[in-house]
C-alpha cells in the first residue's frame, strides 16, 4: 500500500509505524525495499517507529514458546530488519536542527491508557514480555515503560490549521494520532495547540499504536528547497540605490516581458498584483510615480540597469526562491552536482538550460517550479536541479549550488536616520528590529521633515523610509506588542497603531507618558511623569494604575503573569544629602509590595556603616525565564549600597571600588548593574561597570541615566547602554560588529557587554566616530538583533559604507549659531556579532 503513494521530495521523511499487517519477516524487508528506492528523495533519510502491526507476528512466536521475550526487547530488533532507515525506540535525536522523539509501540501494552491496568489485554505473551521487561526495567533503575494510546482521528479544526499554517510539512489524507500525542507534529511548528508535551526549541513527538501516518517534512530555508509556498520576495540587485528589471543584459528590455500597470499606489500594491498571477510572477519592477511592470519572463529576471535620477528611484525585486540563500557545496568551485554520491548523475534529476552568464542561471532556479539548487558550467550550460543536491564530483570549471541557511545573521545596519536634516535637533525615543518584515520600526522628532512627530517604519537593509504615521507631540517611548501593532507614549497619553499605520486605539486618561516596559502576557505597563504606574491590555483597557510617591521613578518592567517591577529612588537627609536606589516588585494590581530591594535602608542607617554615596537606578530588564531582574544605575562612589544584597549591610555582592565615600566631581558617577532574584529580591551578584582610574582630578566613569538595559538568553549576555567620560580602559580595542570607531570624548554614547553571570565583561564600544558627544536614546533586542538608537551632538555616529552619511562637525555653523546639531542615527546588528568567538 505504502508504494502507491506519490512521494513529494523533502529534506526528512517520518513514518510513525505500521509498516507491515502483521510483522512478517517477507513484509517488513518489502518496505525496507520500497525505502531503499525512495531514500534519495530525502536529504536527512528516513526516520521511523513501529506500530503495532509490526510485533504481531514476534508477540506470536512469544505465545507459542518460539521466542524467548527478551529478543523483544532488544532496542535494536527493527532497527536491524529496516537499514533503510532510523528506527528510533524511546529516544530524542536532532535533524537539521530539528529535534524529535520517536516512542515505539510496546508489545507489552495493548490498547488501553496509562495505568489502565485493568484493561490490558494481558494474553500469553504479553504477560512474559512485560515480565522479562520489568527485570530489565528494575535493574536499568526503570519505574515505568513509555505508554501508548488507542489512535483516534486528528481533530479537524487542527487538521484544517495544520493545513494552514504548516506549508513546510505534508501529511497525508488518513492520517491517525495518538490522543496523548495529538499535537506529535503539531509541536514542531504549532506549540499553541499542545499542551501535553513541554518542549523548548523546535520538536516532533512521534508515537503511533495503529494506522499508518506518512509525513513528508520540509524546513524552509535550509539545505533543500524551500517548501511549497515559500516563495519570497528578494532584491535581484544586492547594492543600494535605483534599479531597472532586465532579462539577461543591462540592455535586454523586451516589452514582452512584462505588463505595465499605472496608478499603482504602492510597492506592496504592485507586489499584489504580480502575485495574483501565480506561477506566471517573477518579479516586479516599481517607481513611486506609481508605474507597476508585473514581470512574466519564464526565464526570470537576470539582472538591473541603473535608470537616470531624473526618472526617480526604481526597485527591482524577483519572486522565486531565494537565490541569495544559494551557497557552494563543498568548495563549490570545480565542483559538479552529484545526487547521493559522487557517480549518481541522472538526467532525470535536473533541467538544462543554455545560459549566458552564472546571474541567467540563478534567475532560471528562482523562477522554476521546483529548484533545490544549481550547476553551472562556466560557459553557458546551466542545470537547475530538481531533486535535493547530497554530493558532488570534481569537475573543471564547475560550480555546484545549493540553498542553504545563513552563516551568520544579517550584515550590520547603521544608518543616519532619513527623517533627519541638518542644523536643527532631532531625538528618537524608542527603536525596534522587525524580523518577519525586514523593518526597523522607530520614533521619535525630526524638525526638517513632515511628519515633525512620527512613528517610522525603515527598510532594515538600507535605511530608506518605508512609510510613516505623524504624532501630534513627541512620543517619549514606543514598544512592538505582542499582536504586531506599535504603542506609542506621550504627553497626550498612549495611542496603539496596527503594523499598517492605522490607529487601533487611544487612552488619553494617561496623560505625560514617559516610559513603557515591553509587552508580556498581553499587558504593557506605562510609567508617567508624575510617578504613576498603570498595566494596560493590548486592547487598551486600563486593568490597573498607581502613584508611587518616590522622589524619581524611573523605570517599570512586567512580569507574563502580571507582577510589576519598579526602579526608582529617593532623596534623603542625614548628615549628608543622598538618594537611596530601590527596586520593587508588586502584585498584577499594585497594591502589595512582593519583594524589595535596598530601599528600606534609612539615611542615618547608610551614614553610620560609611555607605552615602548616592545611588540611581535607571533601567530594568527581566530575564527570559523571569527567575532574574537585572537592574543598571550609578553611585558617586564605590562605598554605596550597591556594594550589598539589597537585603542587609554585611553581604557583598560587589567589590569596593576603592573610591571615597563622597566624590568632588558630582558628575564622576559610576556604573553599575546588578542580577536580582525575582523570587526574593536579593542581589545574587553586582558589578561596577568599570574600574575606578584616577588621574589629575578626572575619574574613570560611567552613567546609565539615558541608556537601556537587556537581557540575552539566547546569547547568555547583558547589554547595558550609557554615557562614557574619559580614561577607559581597553580603549583602543573598541568596535562595534567587527567596526573599529577608535577613541572617545567625555560624554559618548557606549555600549557595555556582559556575561549573563555579570562575571566578566564582553564589550566595551563607544559610538561616535569624531570624538563628538551624544547620549544613548533607547535599546531593544528583537530575536537575534539588537537594535540601538542614540543622539549625536555632531560628527559622525558608528555606520557602514552603505549608509556612511556625515553631519556637520561642531565647528560648522548653522546660521549664526555654532552649536553642533543633534542627529538621531539607528543601528541594528546581529547580537551574536559582538559578542567574542568562543
């Protein structure tokens, strides 16, 4: 039955059993053929369970006293009847980054529920297997086997979004799972409809009793081809600037090629329009006059010409599969495309084509119905492969490629904001990195453009302006929700716009909005000017608000259950005026004080032990798995707090600076960031950002009272953002993503890395470029890209060739005046760029 289904090719295929109708010897190596002749077709083979059909036969040798039990149980009794696949018998393995769990029928078990013990079907043989198995089980210190389940169909309204939203998996109509296991495959993509396995990271659970169920998995973007529907949109031209679609030359311009559309009123209009032609799109080529050409050259779109300026800017973008992903197998160059191994070259498994360059042979893979890769043989032949590439052969002149995933993340991105112009002052009060739409959302004023106020969407590649939504006033923060729309804080109050630019919502109750804490659980919380508190649904319904009477509340954080973290810090009097750091956590309606940390010191506590210098907290991050909160603020001094639990005055958590207790230099103030539990509020360890140097009545400093602070699980890392003042050390090692931005003034914006332990420093980077000031204005990590915004007094802030765009230096006047502009510049880089090679 099995070989009268049509295969589709894929990077891993997974039976879950039921290879055979009663487990006979002749059945089971008739399927290992079968597999033997399909295995090909799949990059990562084949992985399996057995179902209970295949013990059939064995559970009768059992019965009649041909088969001593144990042979059962040996973990490999089908693995070795089934070479042409993985047999995988209780255990957990990772393919291509997937990890899945494959739990064999247990021949001791018949079709009742766990712990149904009255209900086994407790025959002859299964009474011998489960007591040879409990022995076994006894002396591996086992308690209990991995159960299965009688199958039942796939709920439908799962079948119907499995449909939907699983593009990258094929399984086939019939199918059966096991109700423990409902969600087996599910779990891979879809973990909002599983409950019953916890995961971390992408698995399939695979388990199965009867009933065959065939799944064919494709992973978009990664070895293989990418997966039905997974066609994207990609720039054919990967240098900035305007460009025109061609055929195979600059000057190959057939009108046949394409249909033109006027009146189009925007690039995602155009793209709409191509892609209503299916399989006859490959591409568009759009001018902001409106003028659409929907490309149906059935060899695709090869190359671009730069049009004149004088017509405007032109994009050229081709649909297909993504040729920028294409990367040589092996060395790549004299290298020939093999199937699965070097001497399997059929014909059967390629298209050729007569090329005249590599560029005509790349746009034949992105515009062919199926292409898993190319070879091009240097002087016009072109084969686009049809079947996955799995080795090659040394040929001269040759190229071999095939799809495969990044190497690394994107480039860096650093671009002079385009909202910007000179001779006035802009600011940017919040930054985010879009990665499902290659957009780096931000806010903030720009005097010279229209809109002055505005939320702004950037393309994340070049920094061009995608499209805009003007404020009425400038917004103080903005924060990406959960659901994708943008929420904007101001004097006004809070307005929420879909990803679009449409307004959704506005809560004008909450008026001189100052700061907003990433969205969790569907709730953000809003801090004001005024030192109110309120937690926010998405929906904009206001659940809860308090006023915290603290001479400076500065930060707020939420937990996904709803408990509210607070920074902050008072002004006290003892024999000296000091401010005292705190950090609160609260239940979800403000009302109950769960934890506190360092605040319920007094002043003429602090000034009996020595410990008056000041100490700020200025920002707040929650860690991943919310056991921590990592809190970032200054002292004037290392004789402070800081340097205890939070808890008391005995335990240390931090060194002692070495400093006086009170410093001349007000400004000389010292970074510092802690790691607290959340559970109790204590301090598990505290550092100094950098060590006290003094030298000719200037101190080594760092201020935290304009930068951001976040957490990094992914890459056990913490990003603190500030204000750096003369004499660090390692300063002349200082880059950003590989960058080197040499020295530093007193007051540049920095950027400061650590291990998520706080045990050791990663980085240390400033951001300017000509020694000019600046401040850090805002810092977020979205995925793997941590998207920086920072305020330039001038100079020129830490950028790339593509976006290497100057301000005017200080000394250049603007008018009559002299003062160096203020210019909002955006950066965003992959994460794990900055940090070491391990």
């Amino acid at each position: 039955m099995a070989k009268e289904f049509p295969m589709p090719h894929a990077d891993i295929l997974l039976h879950t059993g039921d290879i055979s109708d009663h487990g006979d010897d002749a059945e089971i190596a008739d399927f290992n053929e079968w597999l033997g002749e399909i295995k090909h077709h799949y990059k990562y083979g084949v992985l399996m369970i057995s179902g209970n059909h295949d013990w059939m036969s064995q559970l009768g040798r059992v019965q009649a006293w041909q088969t001593e039990p144990e042979v059962l149980l040996y973990p490999k009794h089908l693995q070795d009847k089934v070479p042409n696949a993985r047999v995988l018998h209780h255990e957990l393995v990772e393919v291509a980054g997937v990890r899945i769990f494959g739990s064999d029928w247990c021949p001791w078990f018949g079709y009742a529920a766990p712990g149904d013990w009255w209900n086994m079907e407790w025959t002859q043989a299964r009474q011998r297997v489960f007591a040879a198995w409990k022995q076994q089980a006894l002396r591996n210190g086992s308690r209990d086997p991995v159960p299965t389940l009688a199958a039942k169909p796939l709920n439908k309204g799962i079948y119907n979004a499995f449909w939907l939203k699983l593009v990258n998996m094929m399984i086939f109509p019939g199918a059966v799972m096991v109700a423990v296991w409902r969600c087996f495959v599910l779990l891979f993509v879809l973990p909002e409809f599983c409950t019953a396995v916890p995961t971390s990271g992408a698995a399939a659970a695979v388990s199965a009793n009867c009933g065959t169920t065939l799944l064919a998995v494709r992973r978009s973007m990664t070895k293989a081809l990418p997966a039905a529907r997974t066609k994207v949109w990609e720039a054919v031209s990967s240098t900035p600037g305007s460009h025109a679609c061609r055929g195979d030359s600059r000057t190959d311009n057939s009108k046949s090629y394409y249909e033109v559309t006027a009146g189009v009123g925007s690039l995602e209009a155009c793209q709409s329009l191509c892609e209503e032609r299916a399989s006859d799109c490959k591409g568009i080529e759009y001018n902001p006059s409106g003028r659409c050409e929907v490309w149906m050259r059935s060899e695709g779109i090869a190359t671009t010409s730069t049009p004149p300026a004088a017509w405007g800017e032109f994009q050229c973008l081709r649909f297909g599969w993504p040729v920028s992903m294409l990367s040589l197998v092996e060395g790549g160059e004299d290298r020939a495309c093999r199937g699965e191994s070097v001497t399997d070259n059929s014909a059967d498994y390629y298209v050729l084509h007569d090329v005249k360059h590599l560029a005509g042979c790349k746009a034949l893979c992105a515009a062919a119905p199926v292409c898993y890769g190319l070879e091009y043989g240097g002087g016009r032949r072109c084969e686009v492969w049809t079947r996955p590439i799995m080795a090659t052969a040394v040929v001269s002149r040759s190229l071999c490629l095939r799809f495969e995933a990044p190497a690394n993340e994107p480039t860096v991105m650093a671009s002079y904001h385009p909202l910007s112009g000179e001779c006035v002052d802009d600011n940017i009060a919040g930054v985010a990195a879009l990665e499902e739409s290659g957009e780096v959302l931000t806010c903030g004023s720009f005097p010279s453009a229209t809109p002055h106020h505005a939320v702004a969407w950037l393309d994340r590649q070049s920094g061009a302006l995608r499209r805009a939504v003007a404020l009425s006033t400038a917004p103080s923060a903005c924060q990406v929700l959960e659901s994708g729309h943008v929420l904007v804080g101001s004097s006004v109050g809070l307005q929420c716009f879909s990803a679009s630019g449409v307004k959704v919502w506005e809560l004008s109750a909450l008026q001189h909005v100052k700061g907003l804490s990433p969205a969790r659980g569907g709730r953000v919380a809003a801090l004001t000017e005024n030192g109110t508190v309120a937690v926010v649904k998405e929906s904009g319904s206001l659940l809860a608000h308090r006023r915290f009477g603290y001479d400076a509340t500065t930060s707020v954080e939420l937990f996904s259950d709803g408990r509210v973290v607070l920074g902050a810090f008072t002004n006290n009097w003892a024999s000296n005026p000091v401010q005292i750091a705190r950090v609160e956590i609260y239940s979800k309606d403000l009302q109950t004080r769960l934890t506190q940390t360092w605040g319920h010191f007094t002043a003429a506590e602090l000034d009996a032990a020595r410990n008056m210098a000041d100490t700020r907290i200025y920002s707040l991050a929650i860690s991943e798995d919310e056991a921590y909160v990592y809190a970032a603020g200054e002292s004037a001094g290392g004789n402070t707090i800081f340097r205890y639990n939070g808890r008391d005055l005995v335990t240390k958590t931090a060194r002692d600076t070495g400093t006086p207790m009170w410093m001349a230099k007000s400004a000389a103030h010292i970074g510092y960031v802690a790691r607290i539990r959340s559970s109790d509020g204590e301090v598990e360890i505290g550092t100094f950002v950098a060590p006290i140097l003094q030298s000719k009545n200037r101190l080594n400093t760092f201020r935290t009272r304009d930068g951001g602070l976040v957490h990094d699980a992914r890459n056990a890392a913490v990003y603190l953002t500030g204000t750096s003042a003369c004499c660090l050390a390692d300063r002349e090692t200082m880059t950003f993503a590989g960058q080197i931005v040499g020295g530093y003034a007193g007051s540049d914006a920095s950027l400061v890395v650590f291990t998520e332990a706080l045990d050791k420093r990663l980085l240390w980077t400033t951001f300017g470029a000509d020694r000019n000031k600046g401040k850090p204005a805002t810092l977020a990590l979205s995925g793997r890209q941590l998207a920086i915004g920072v305020v330039m007094n001038g100079g020129t802030a830490i950028t790339t060739e593509m976006s290497a765009l100057r301000t005017p230096p200080d000394s250049e006047p603007c008018g009559t005046s002299t003062k160096p502009n203020k210019d909002a510049w955006v950066a965003v880089v992959p994460a794990a760029q900055l940090l070491p090679a391990s």
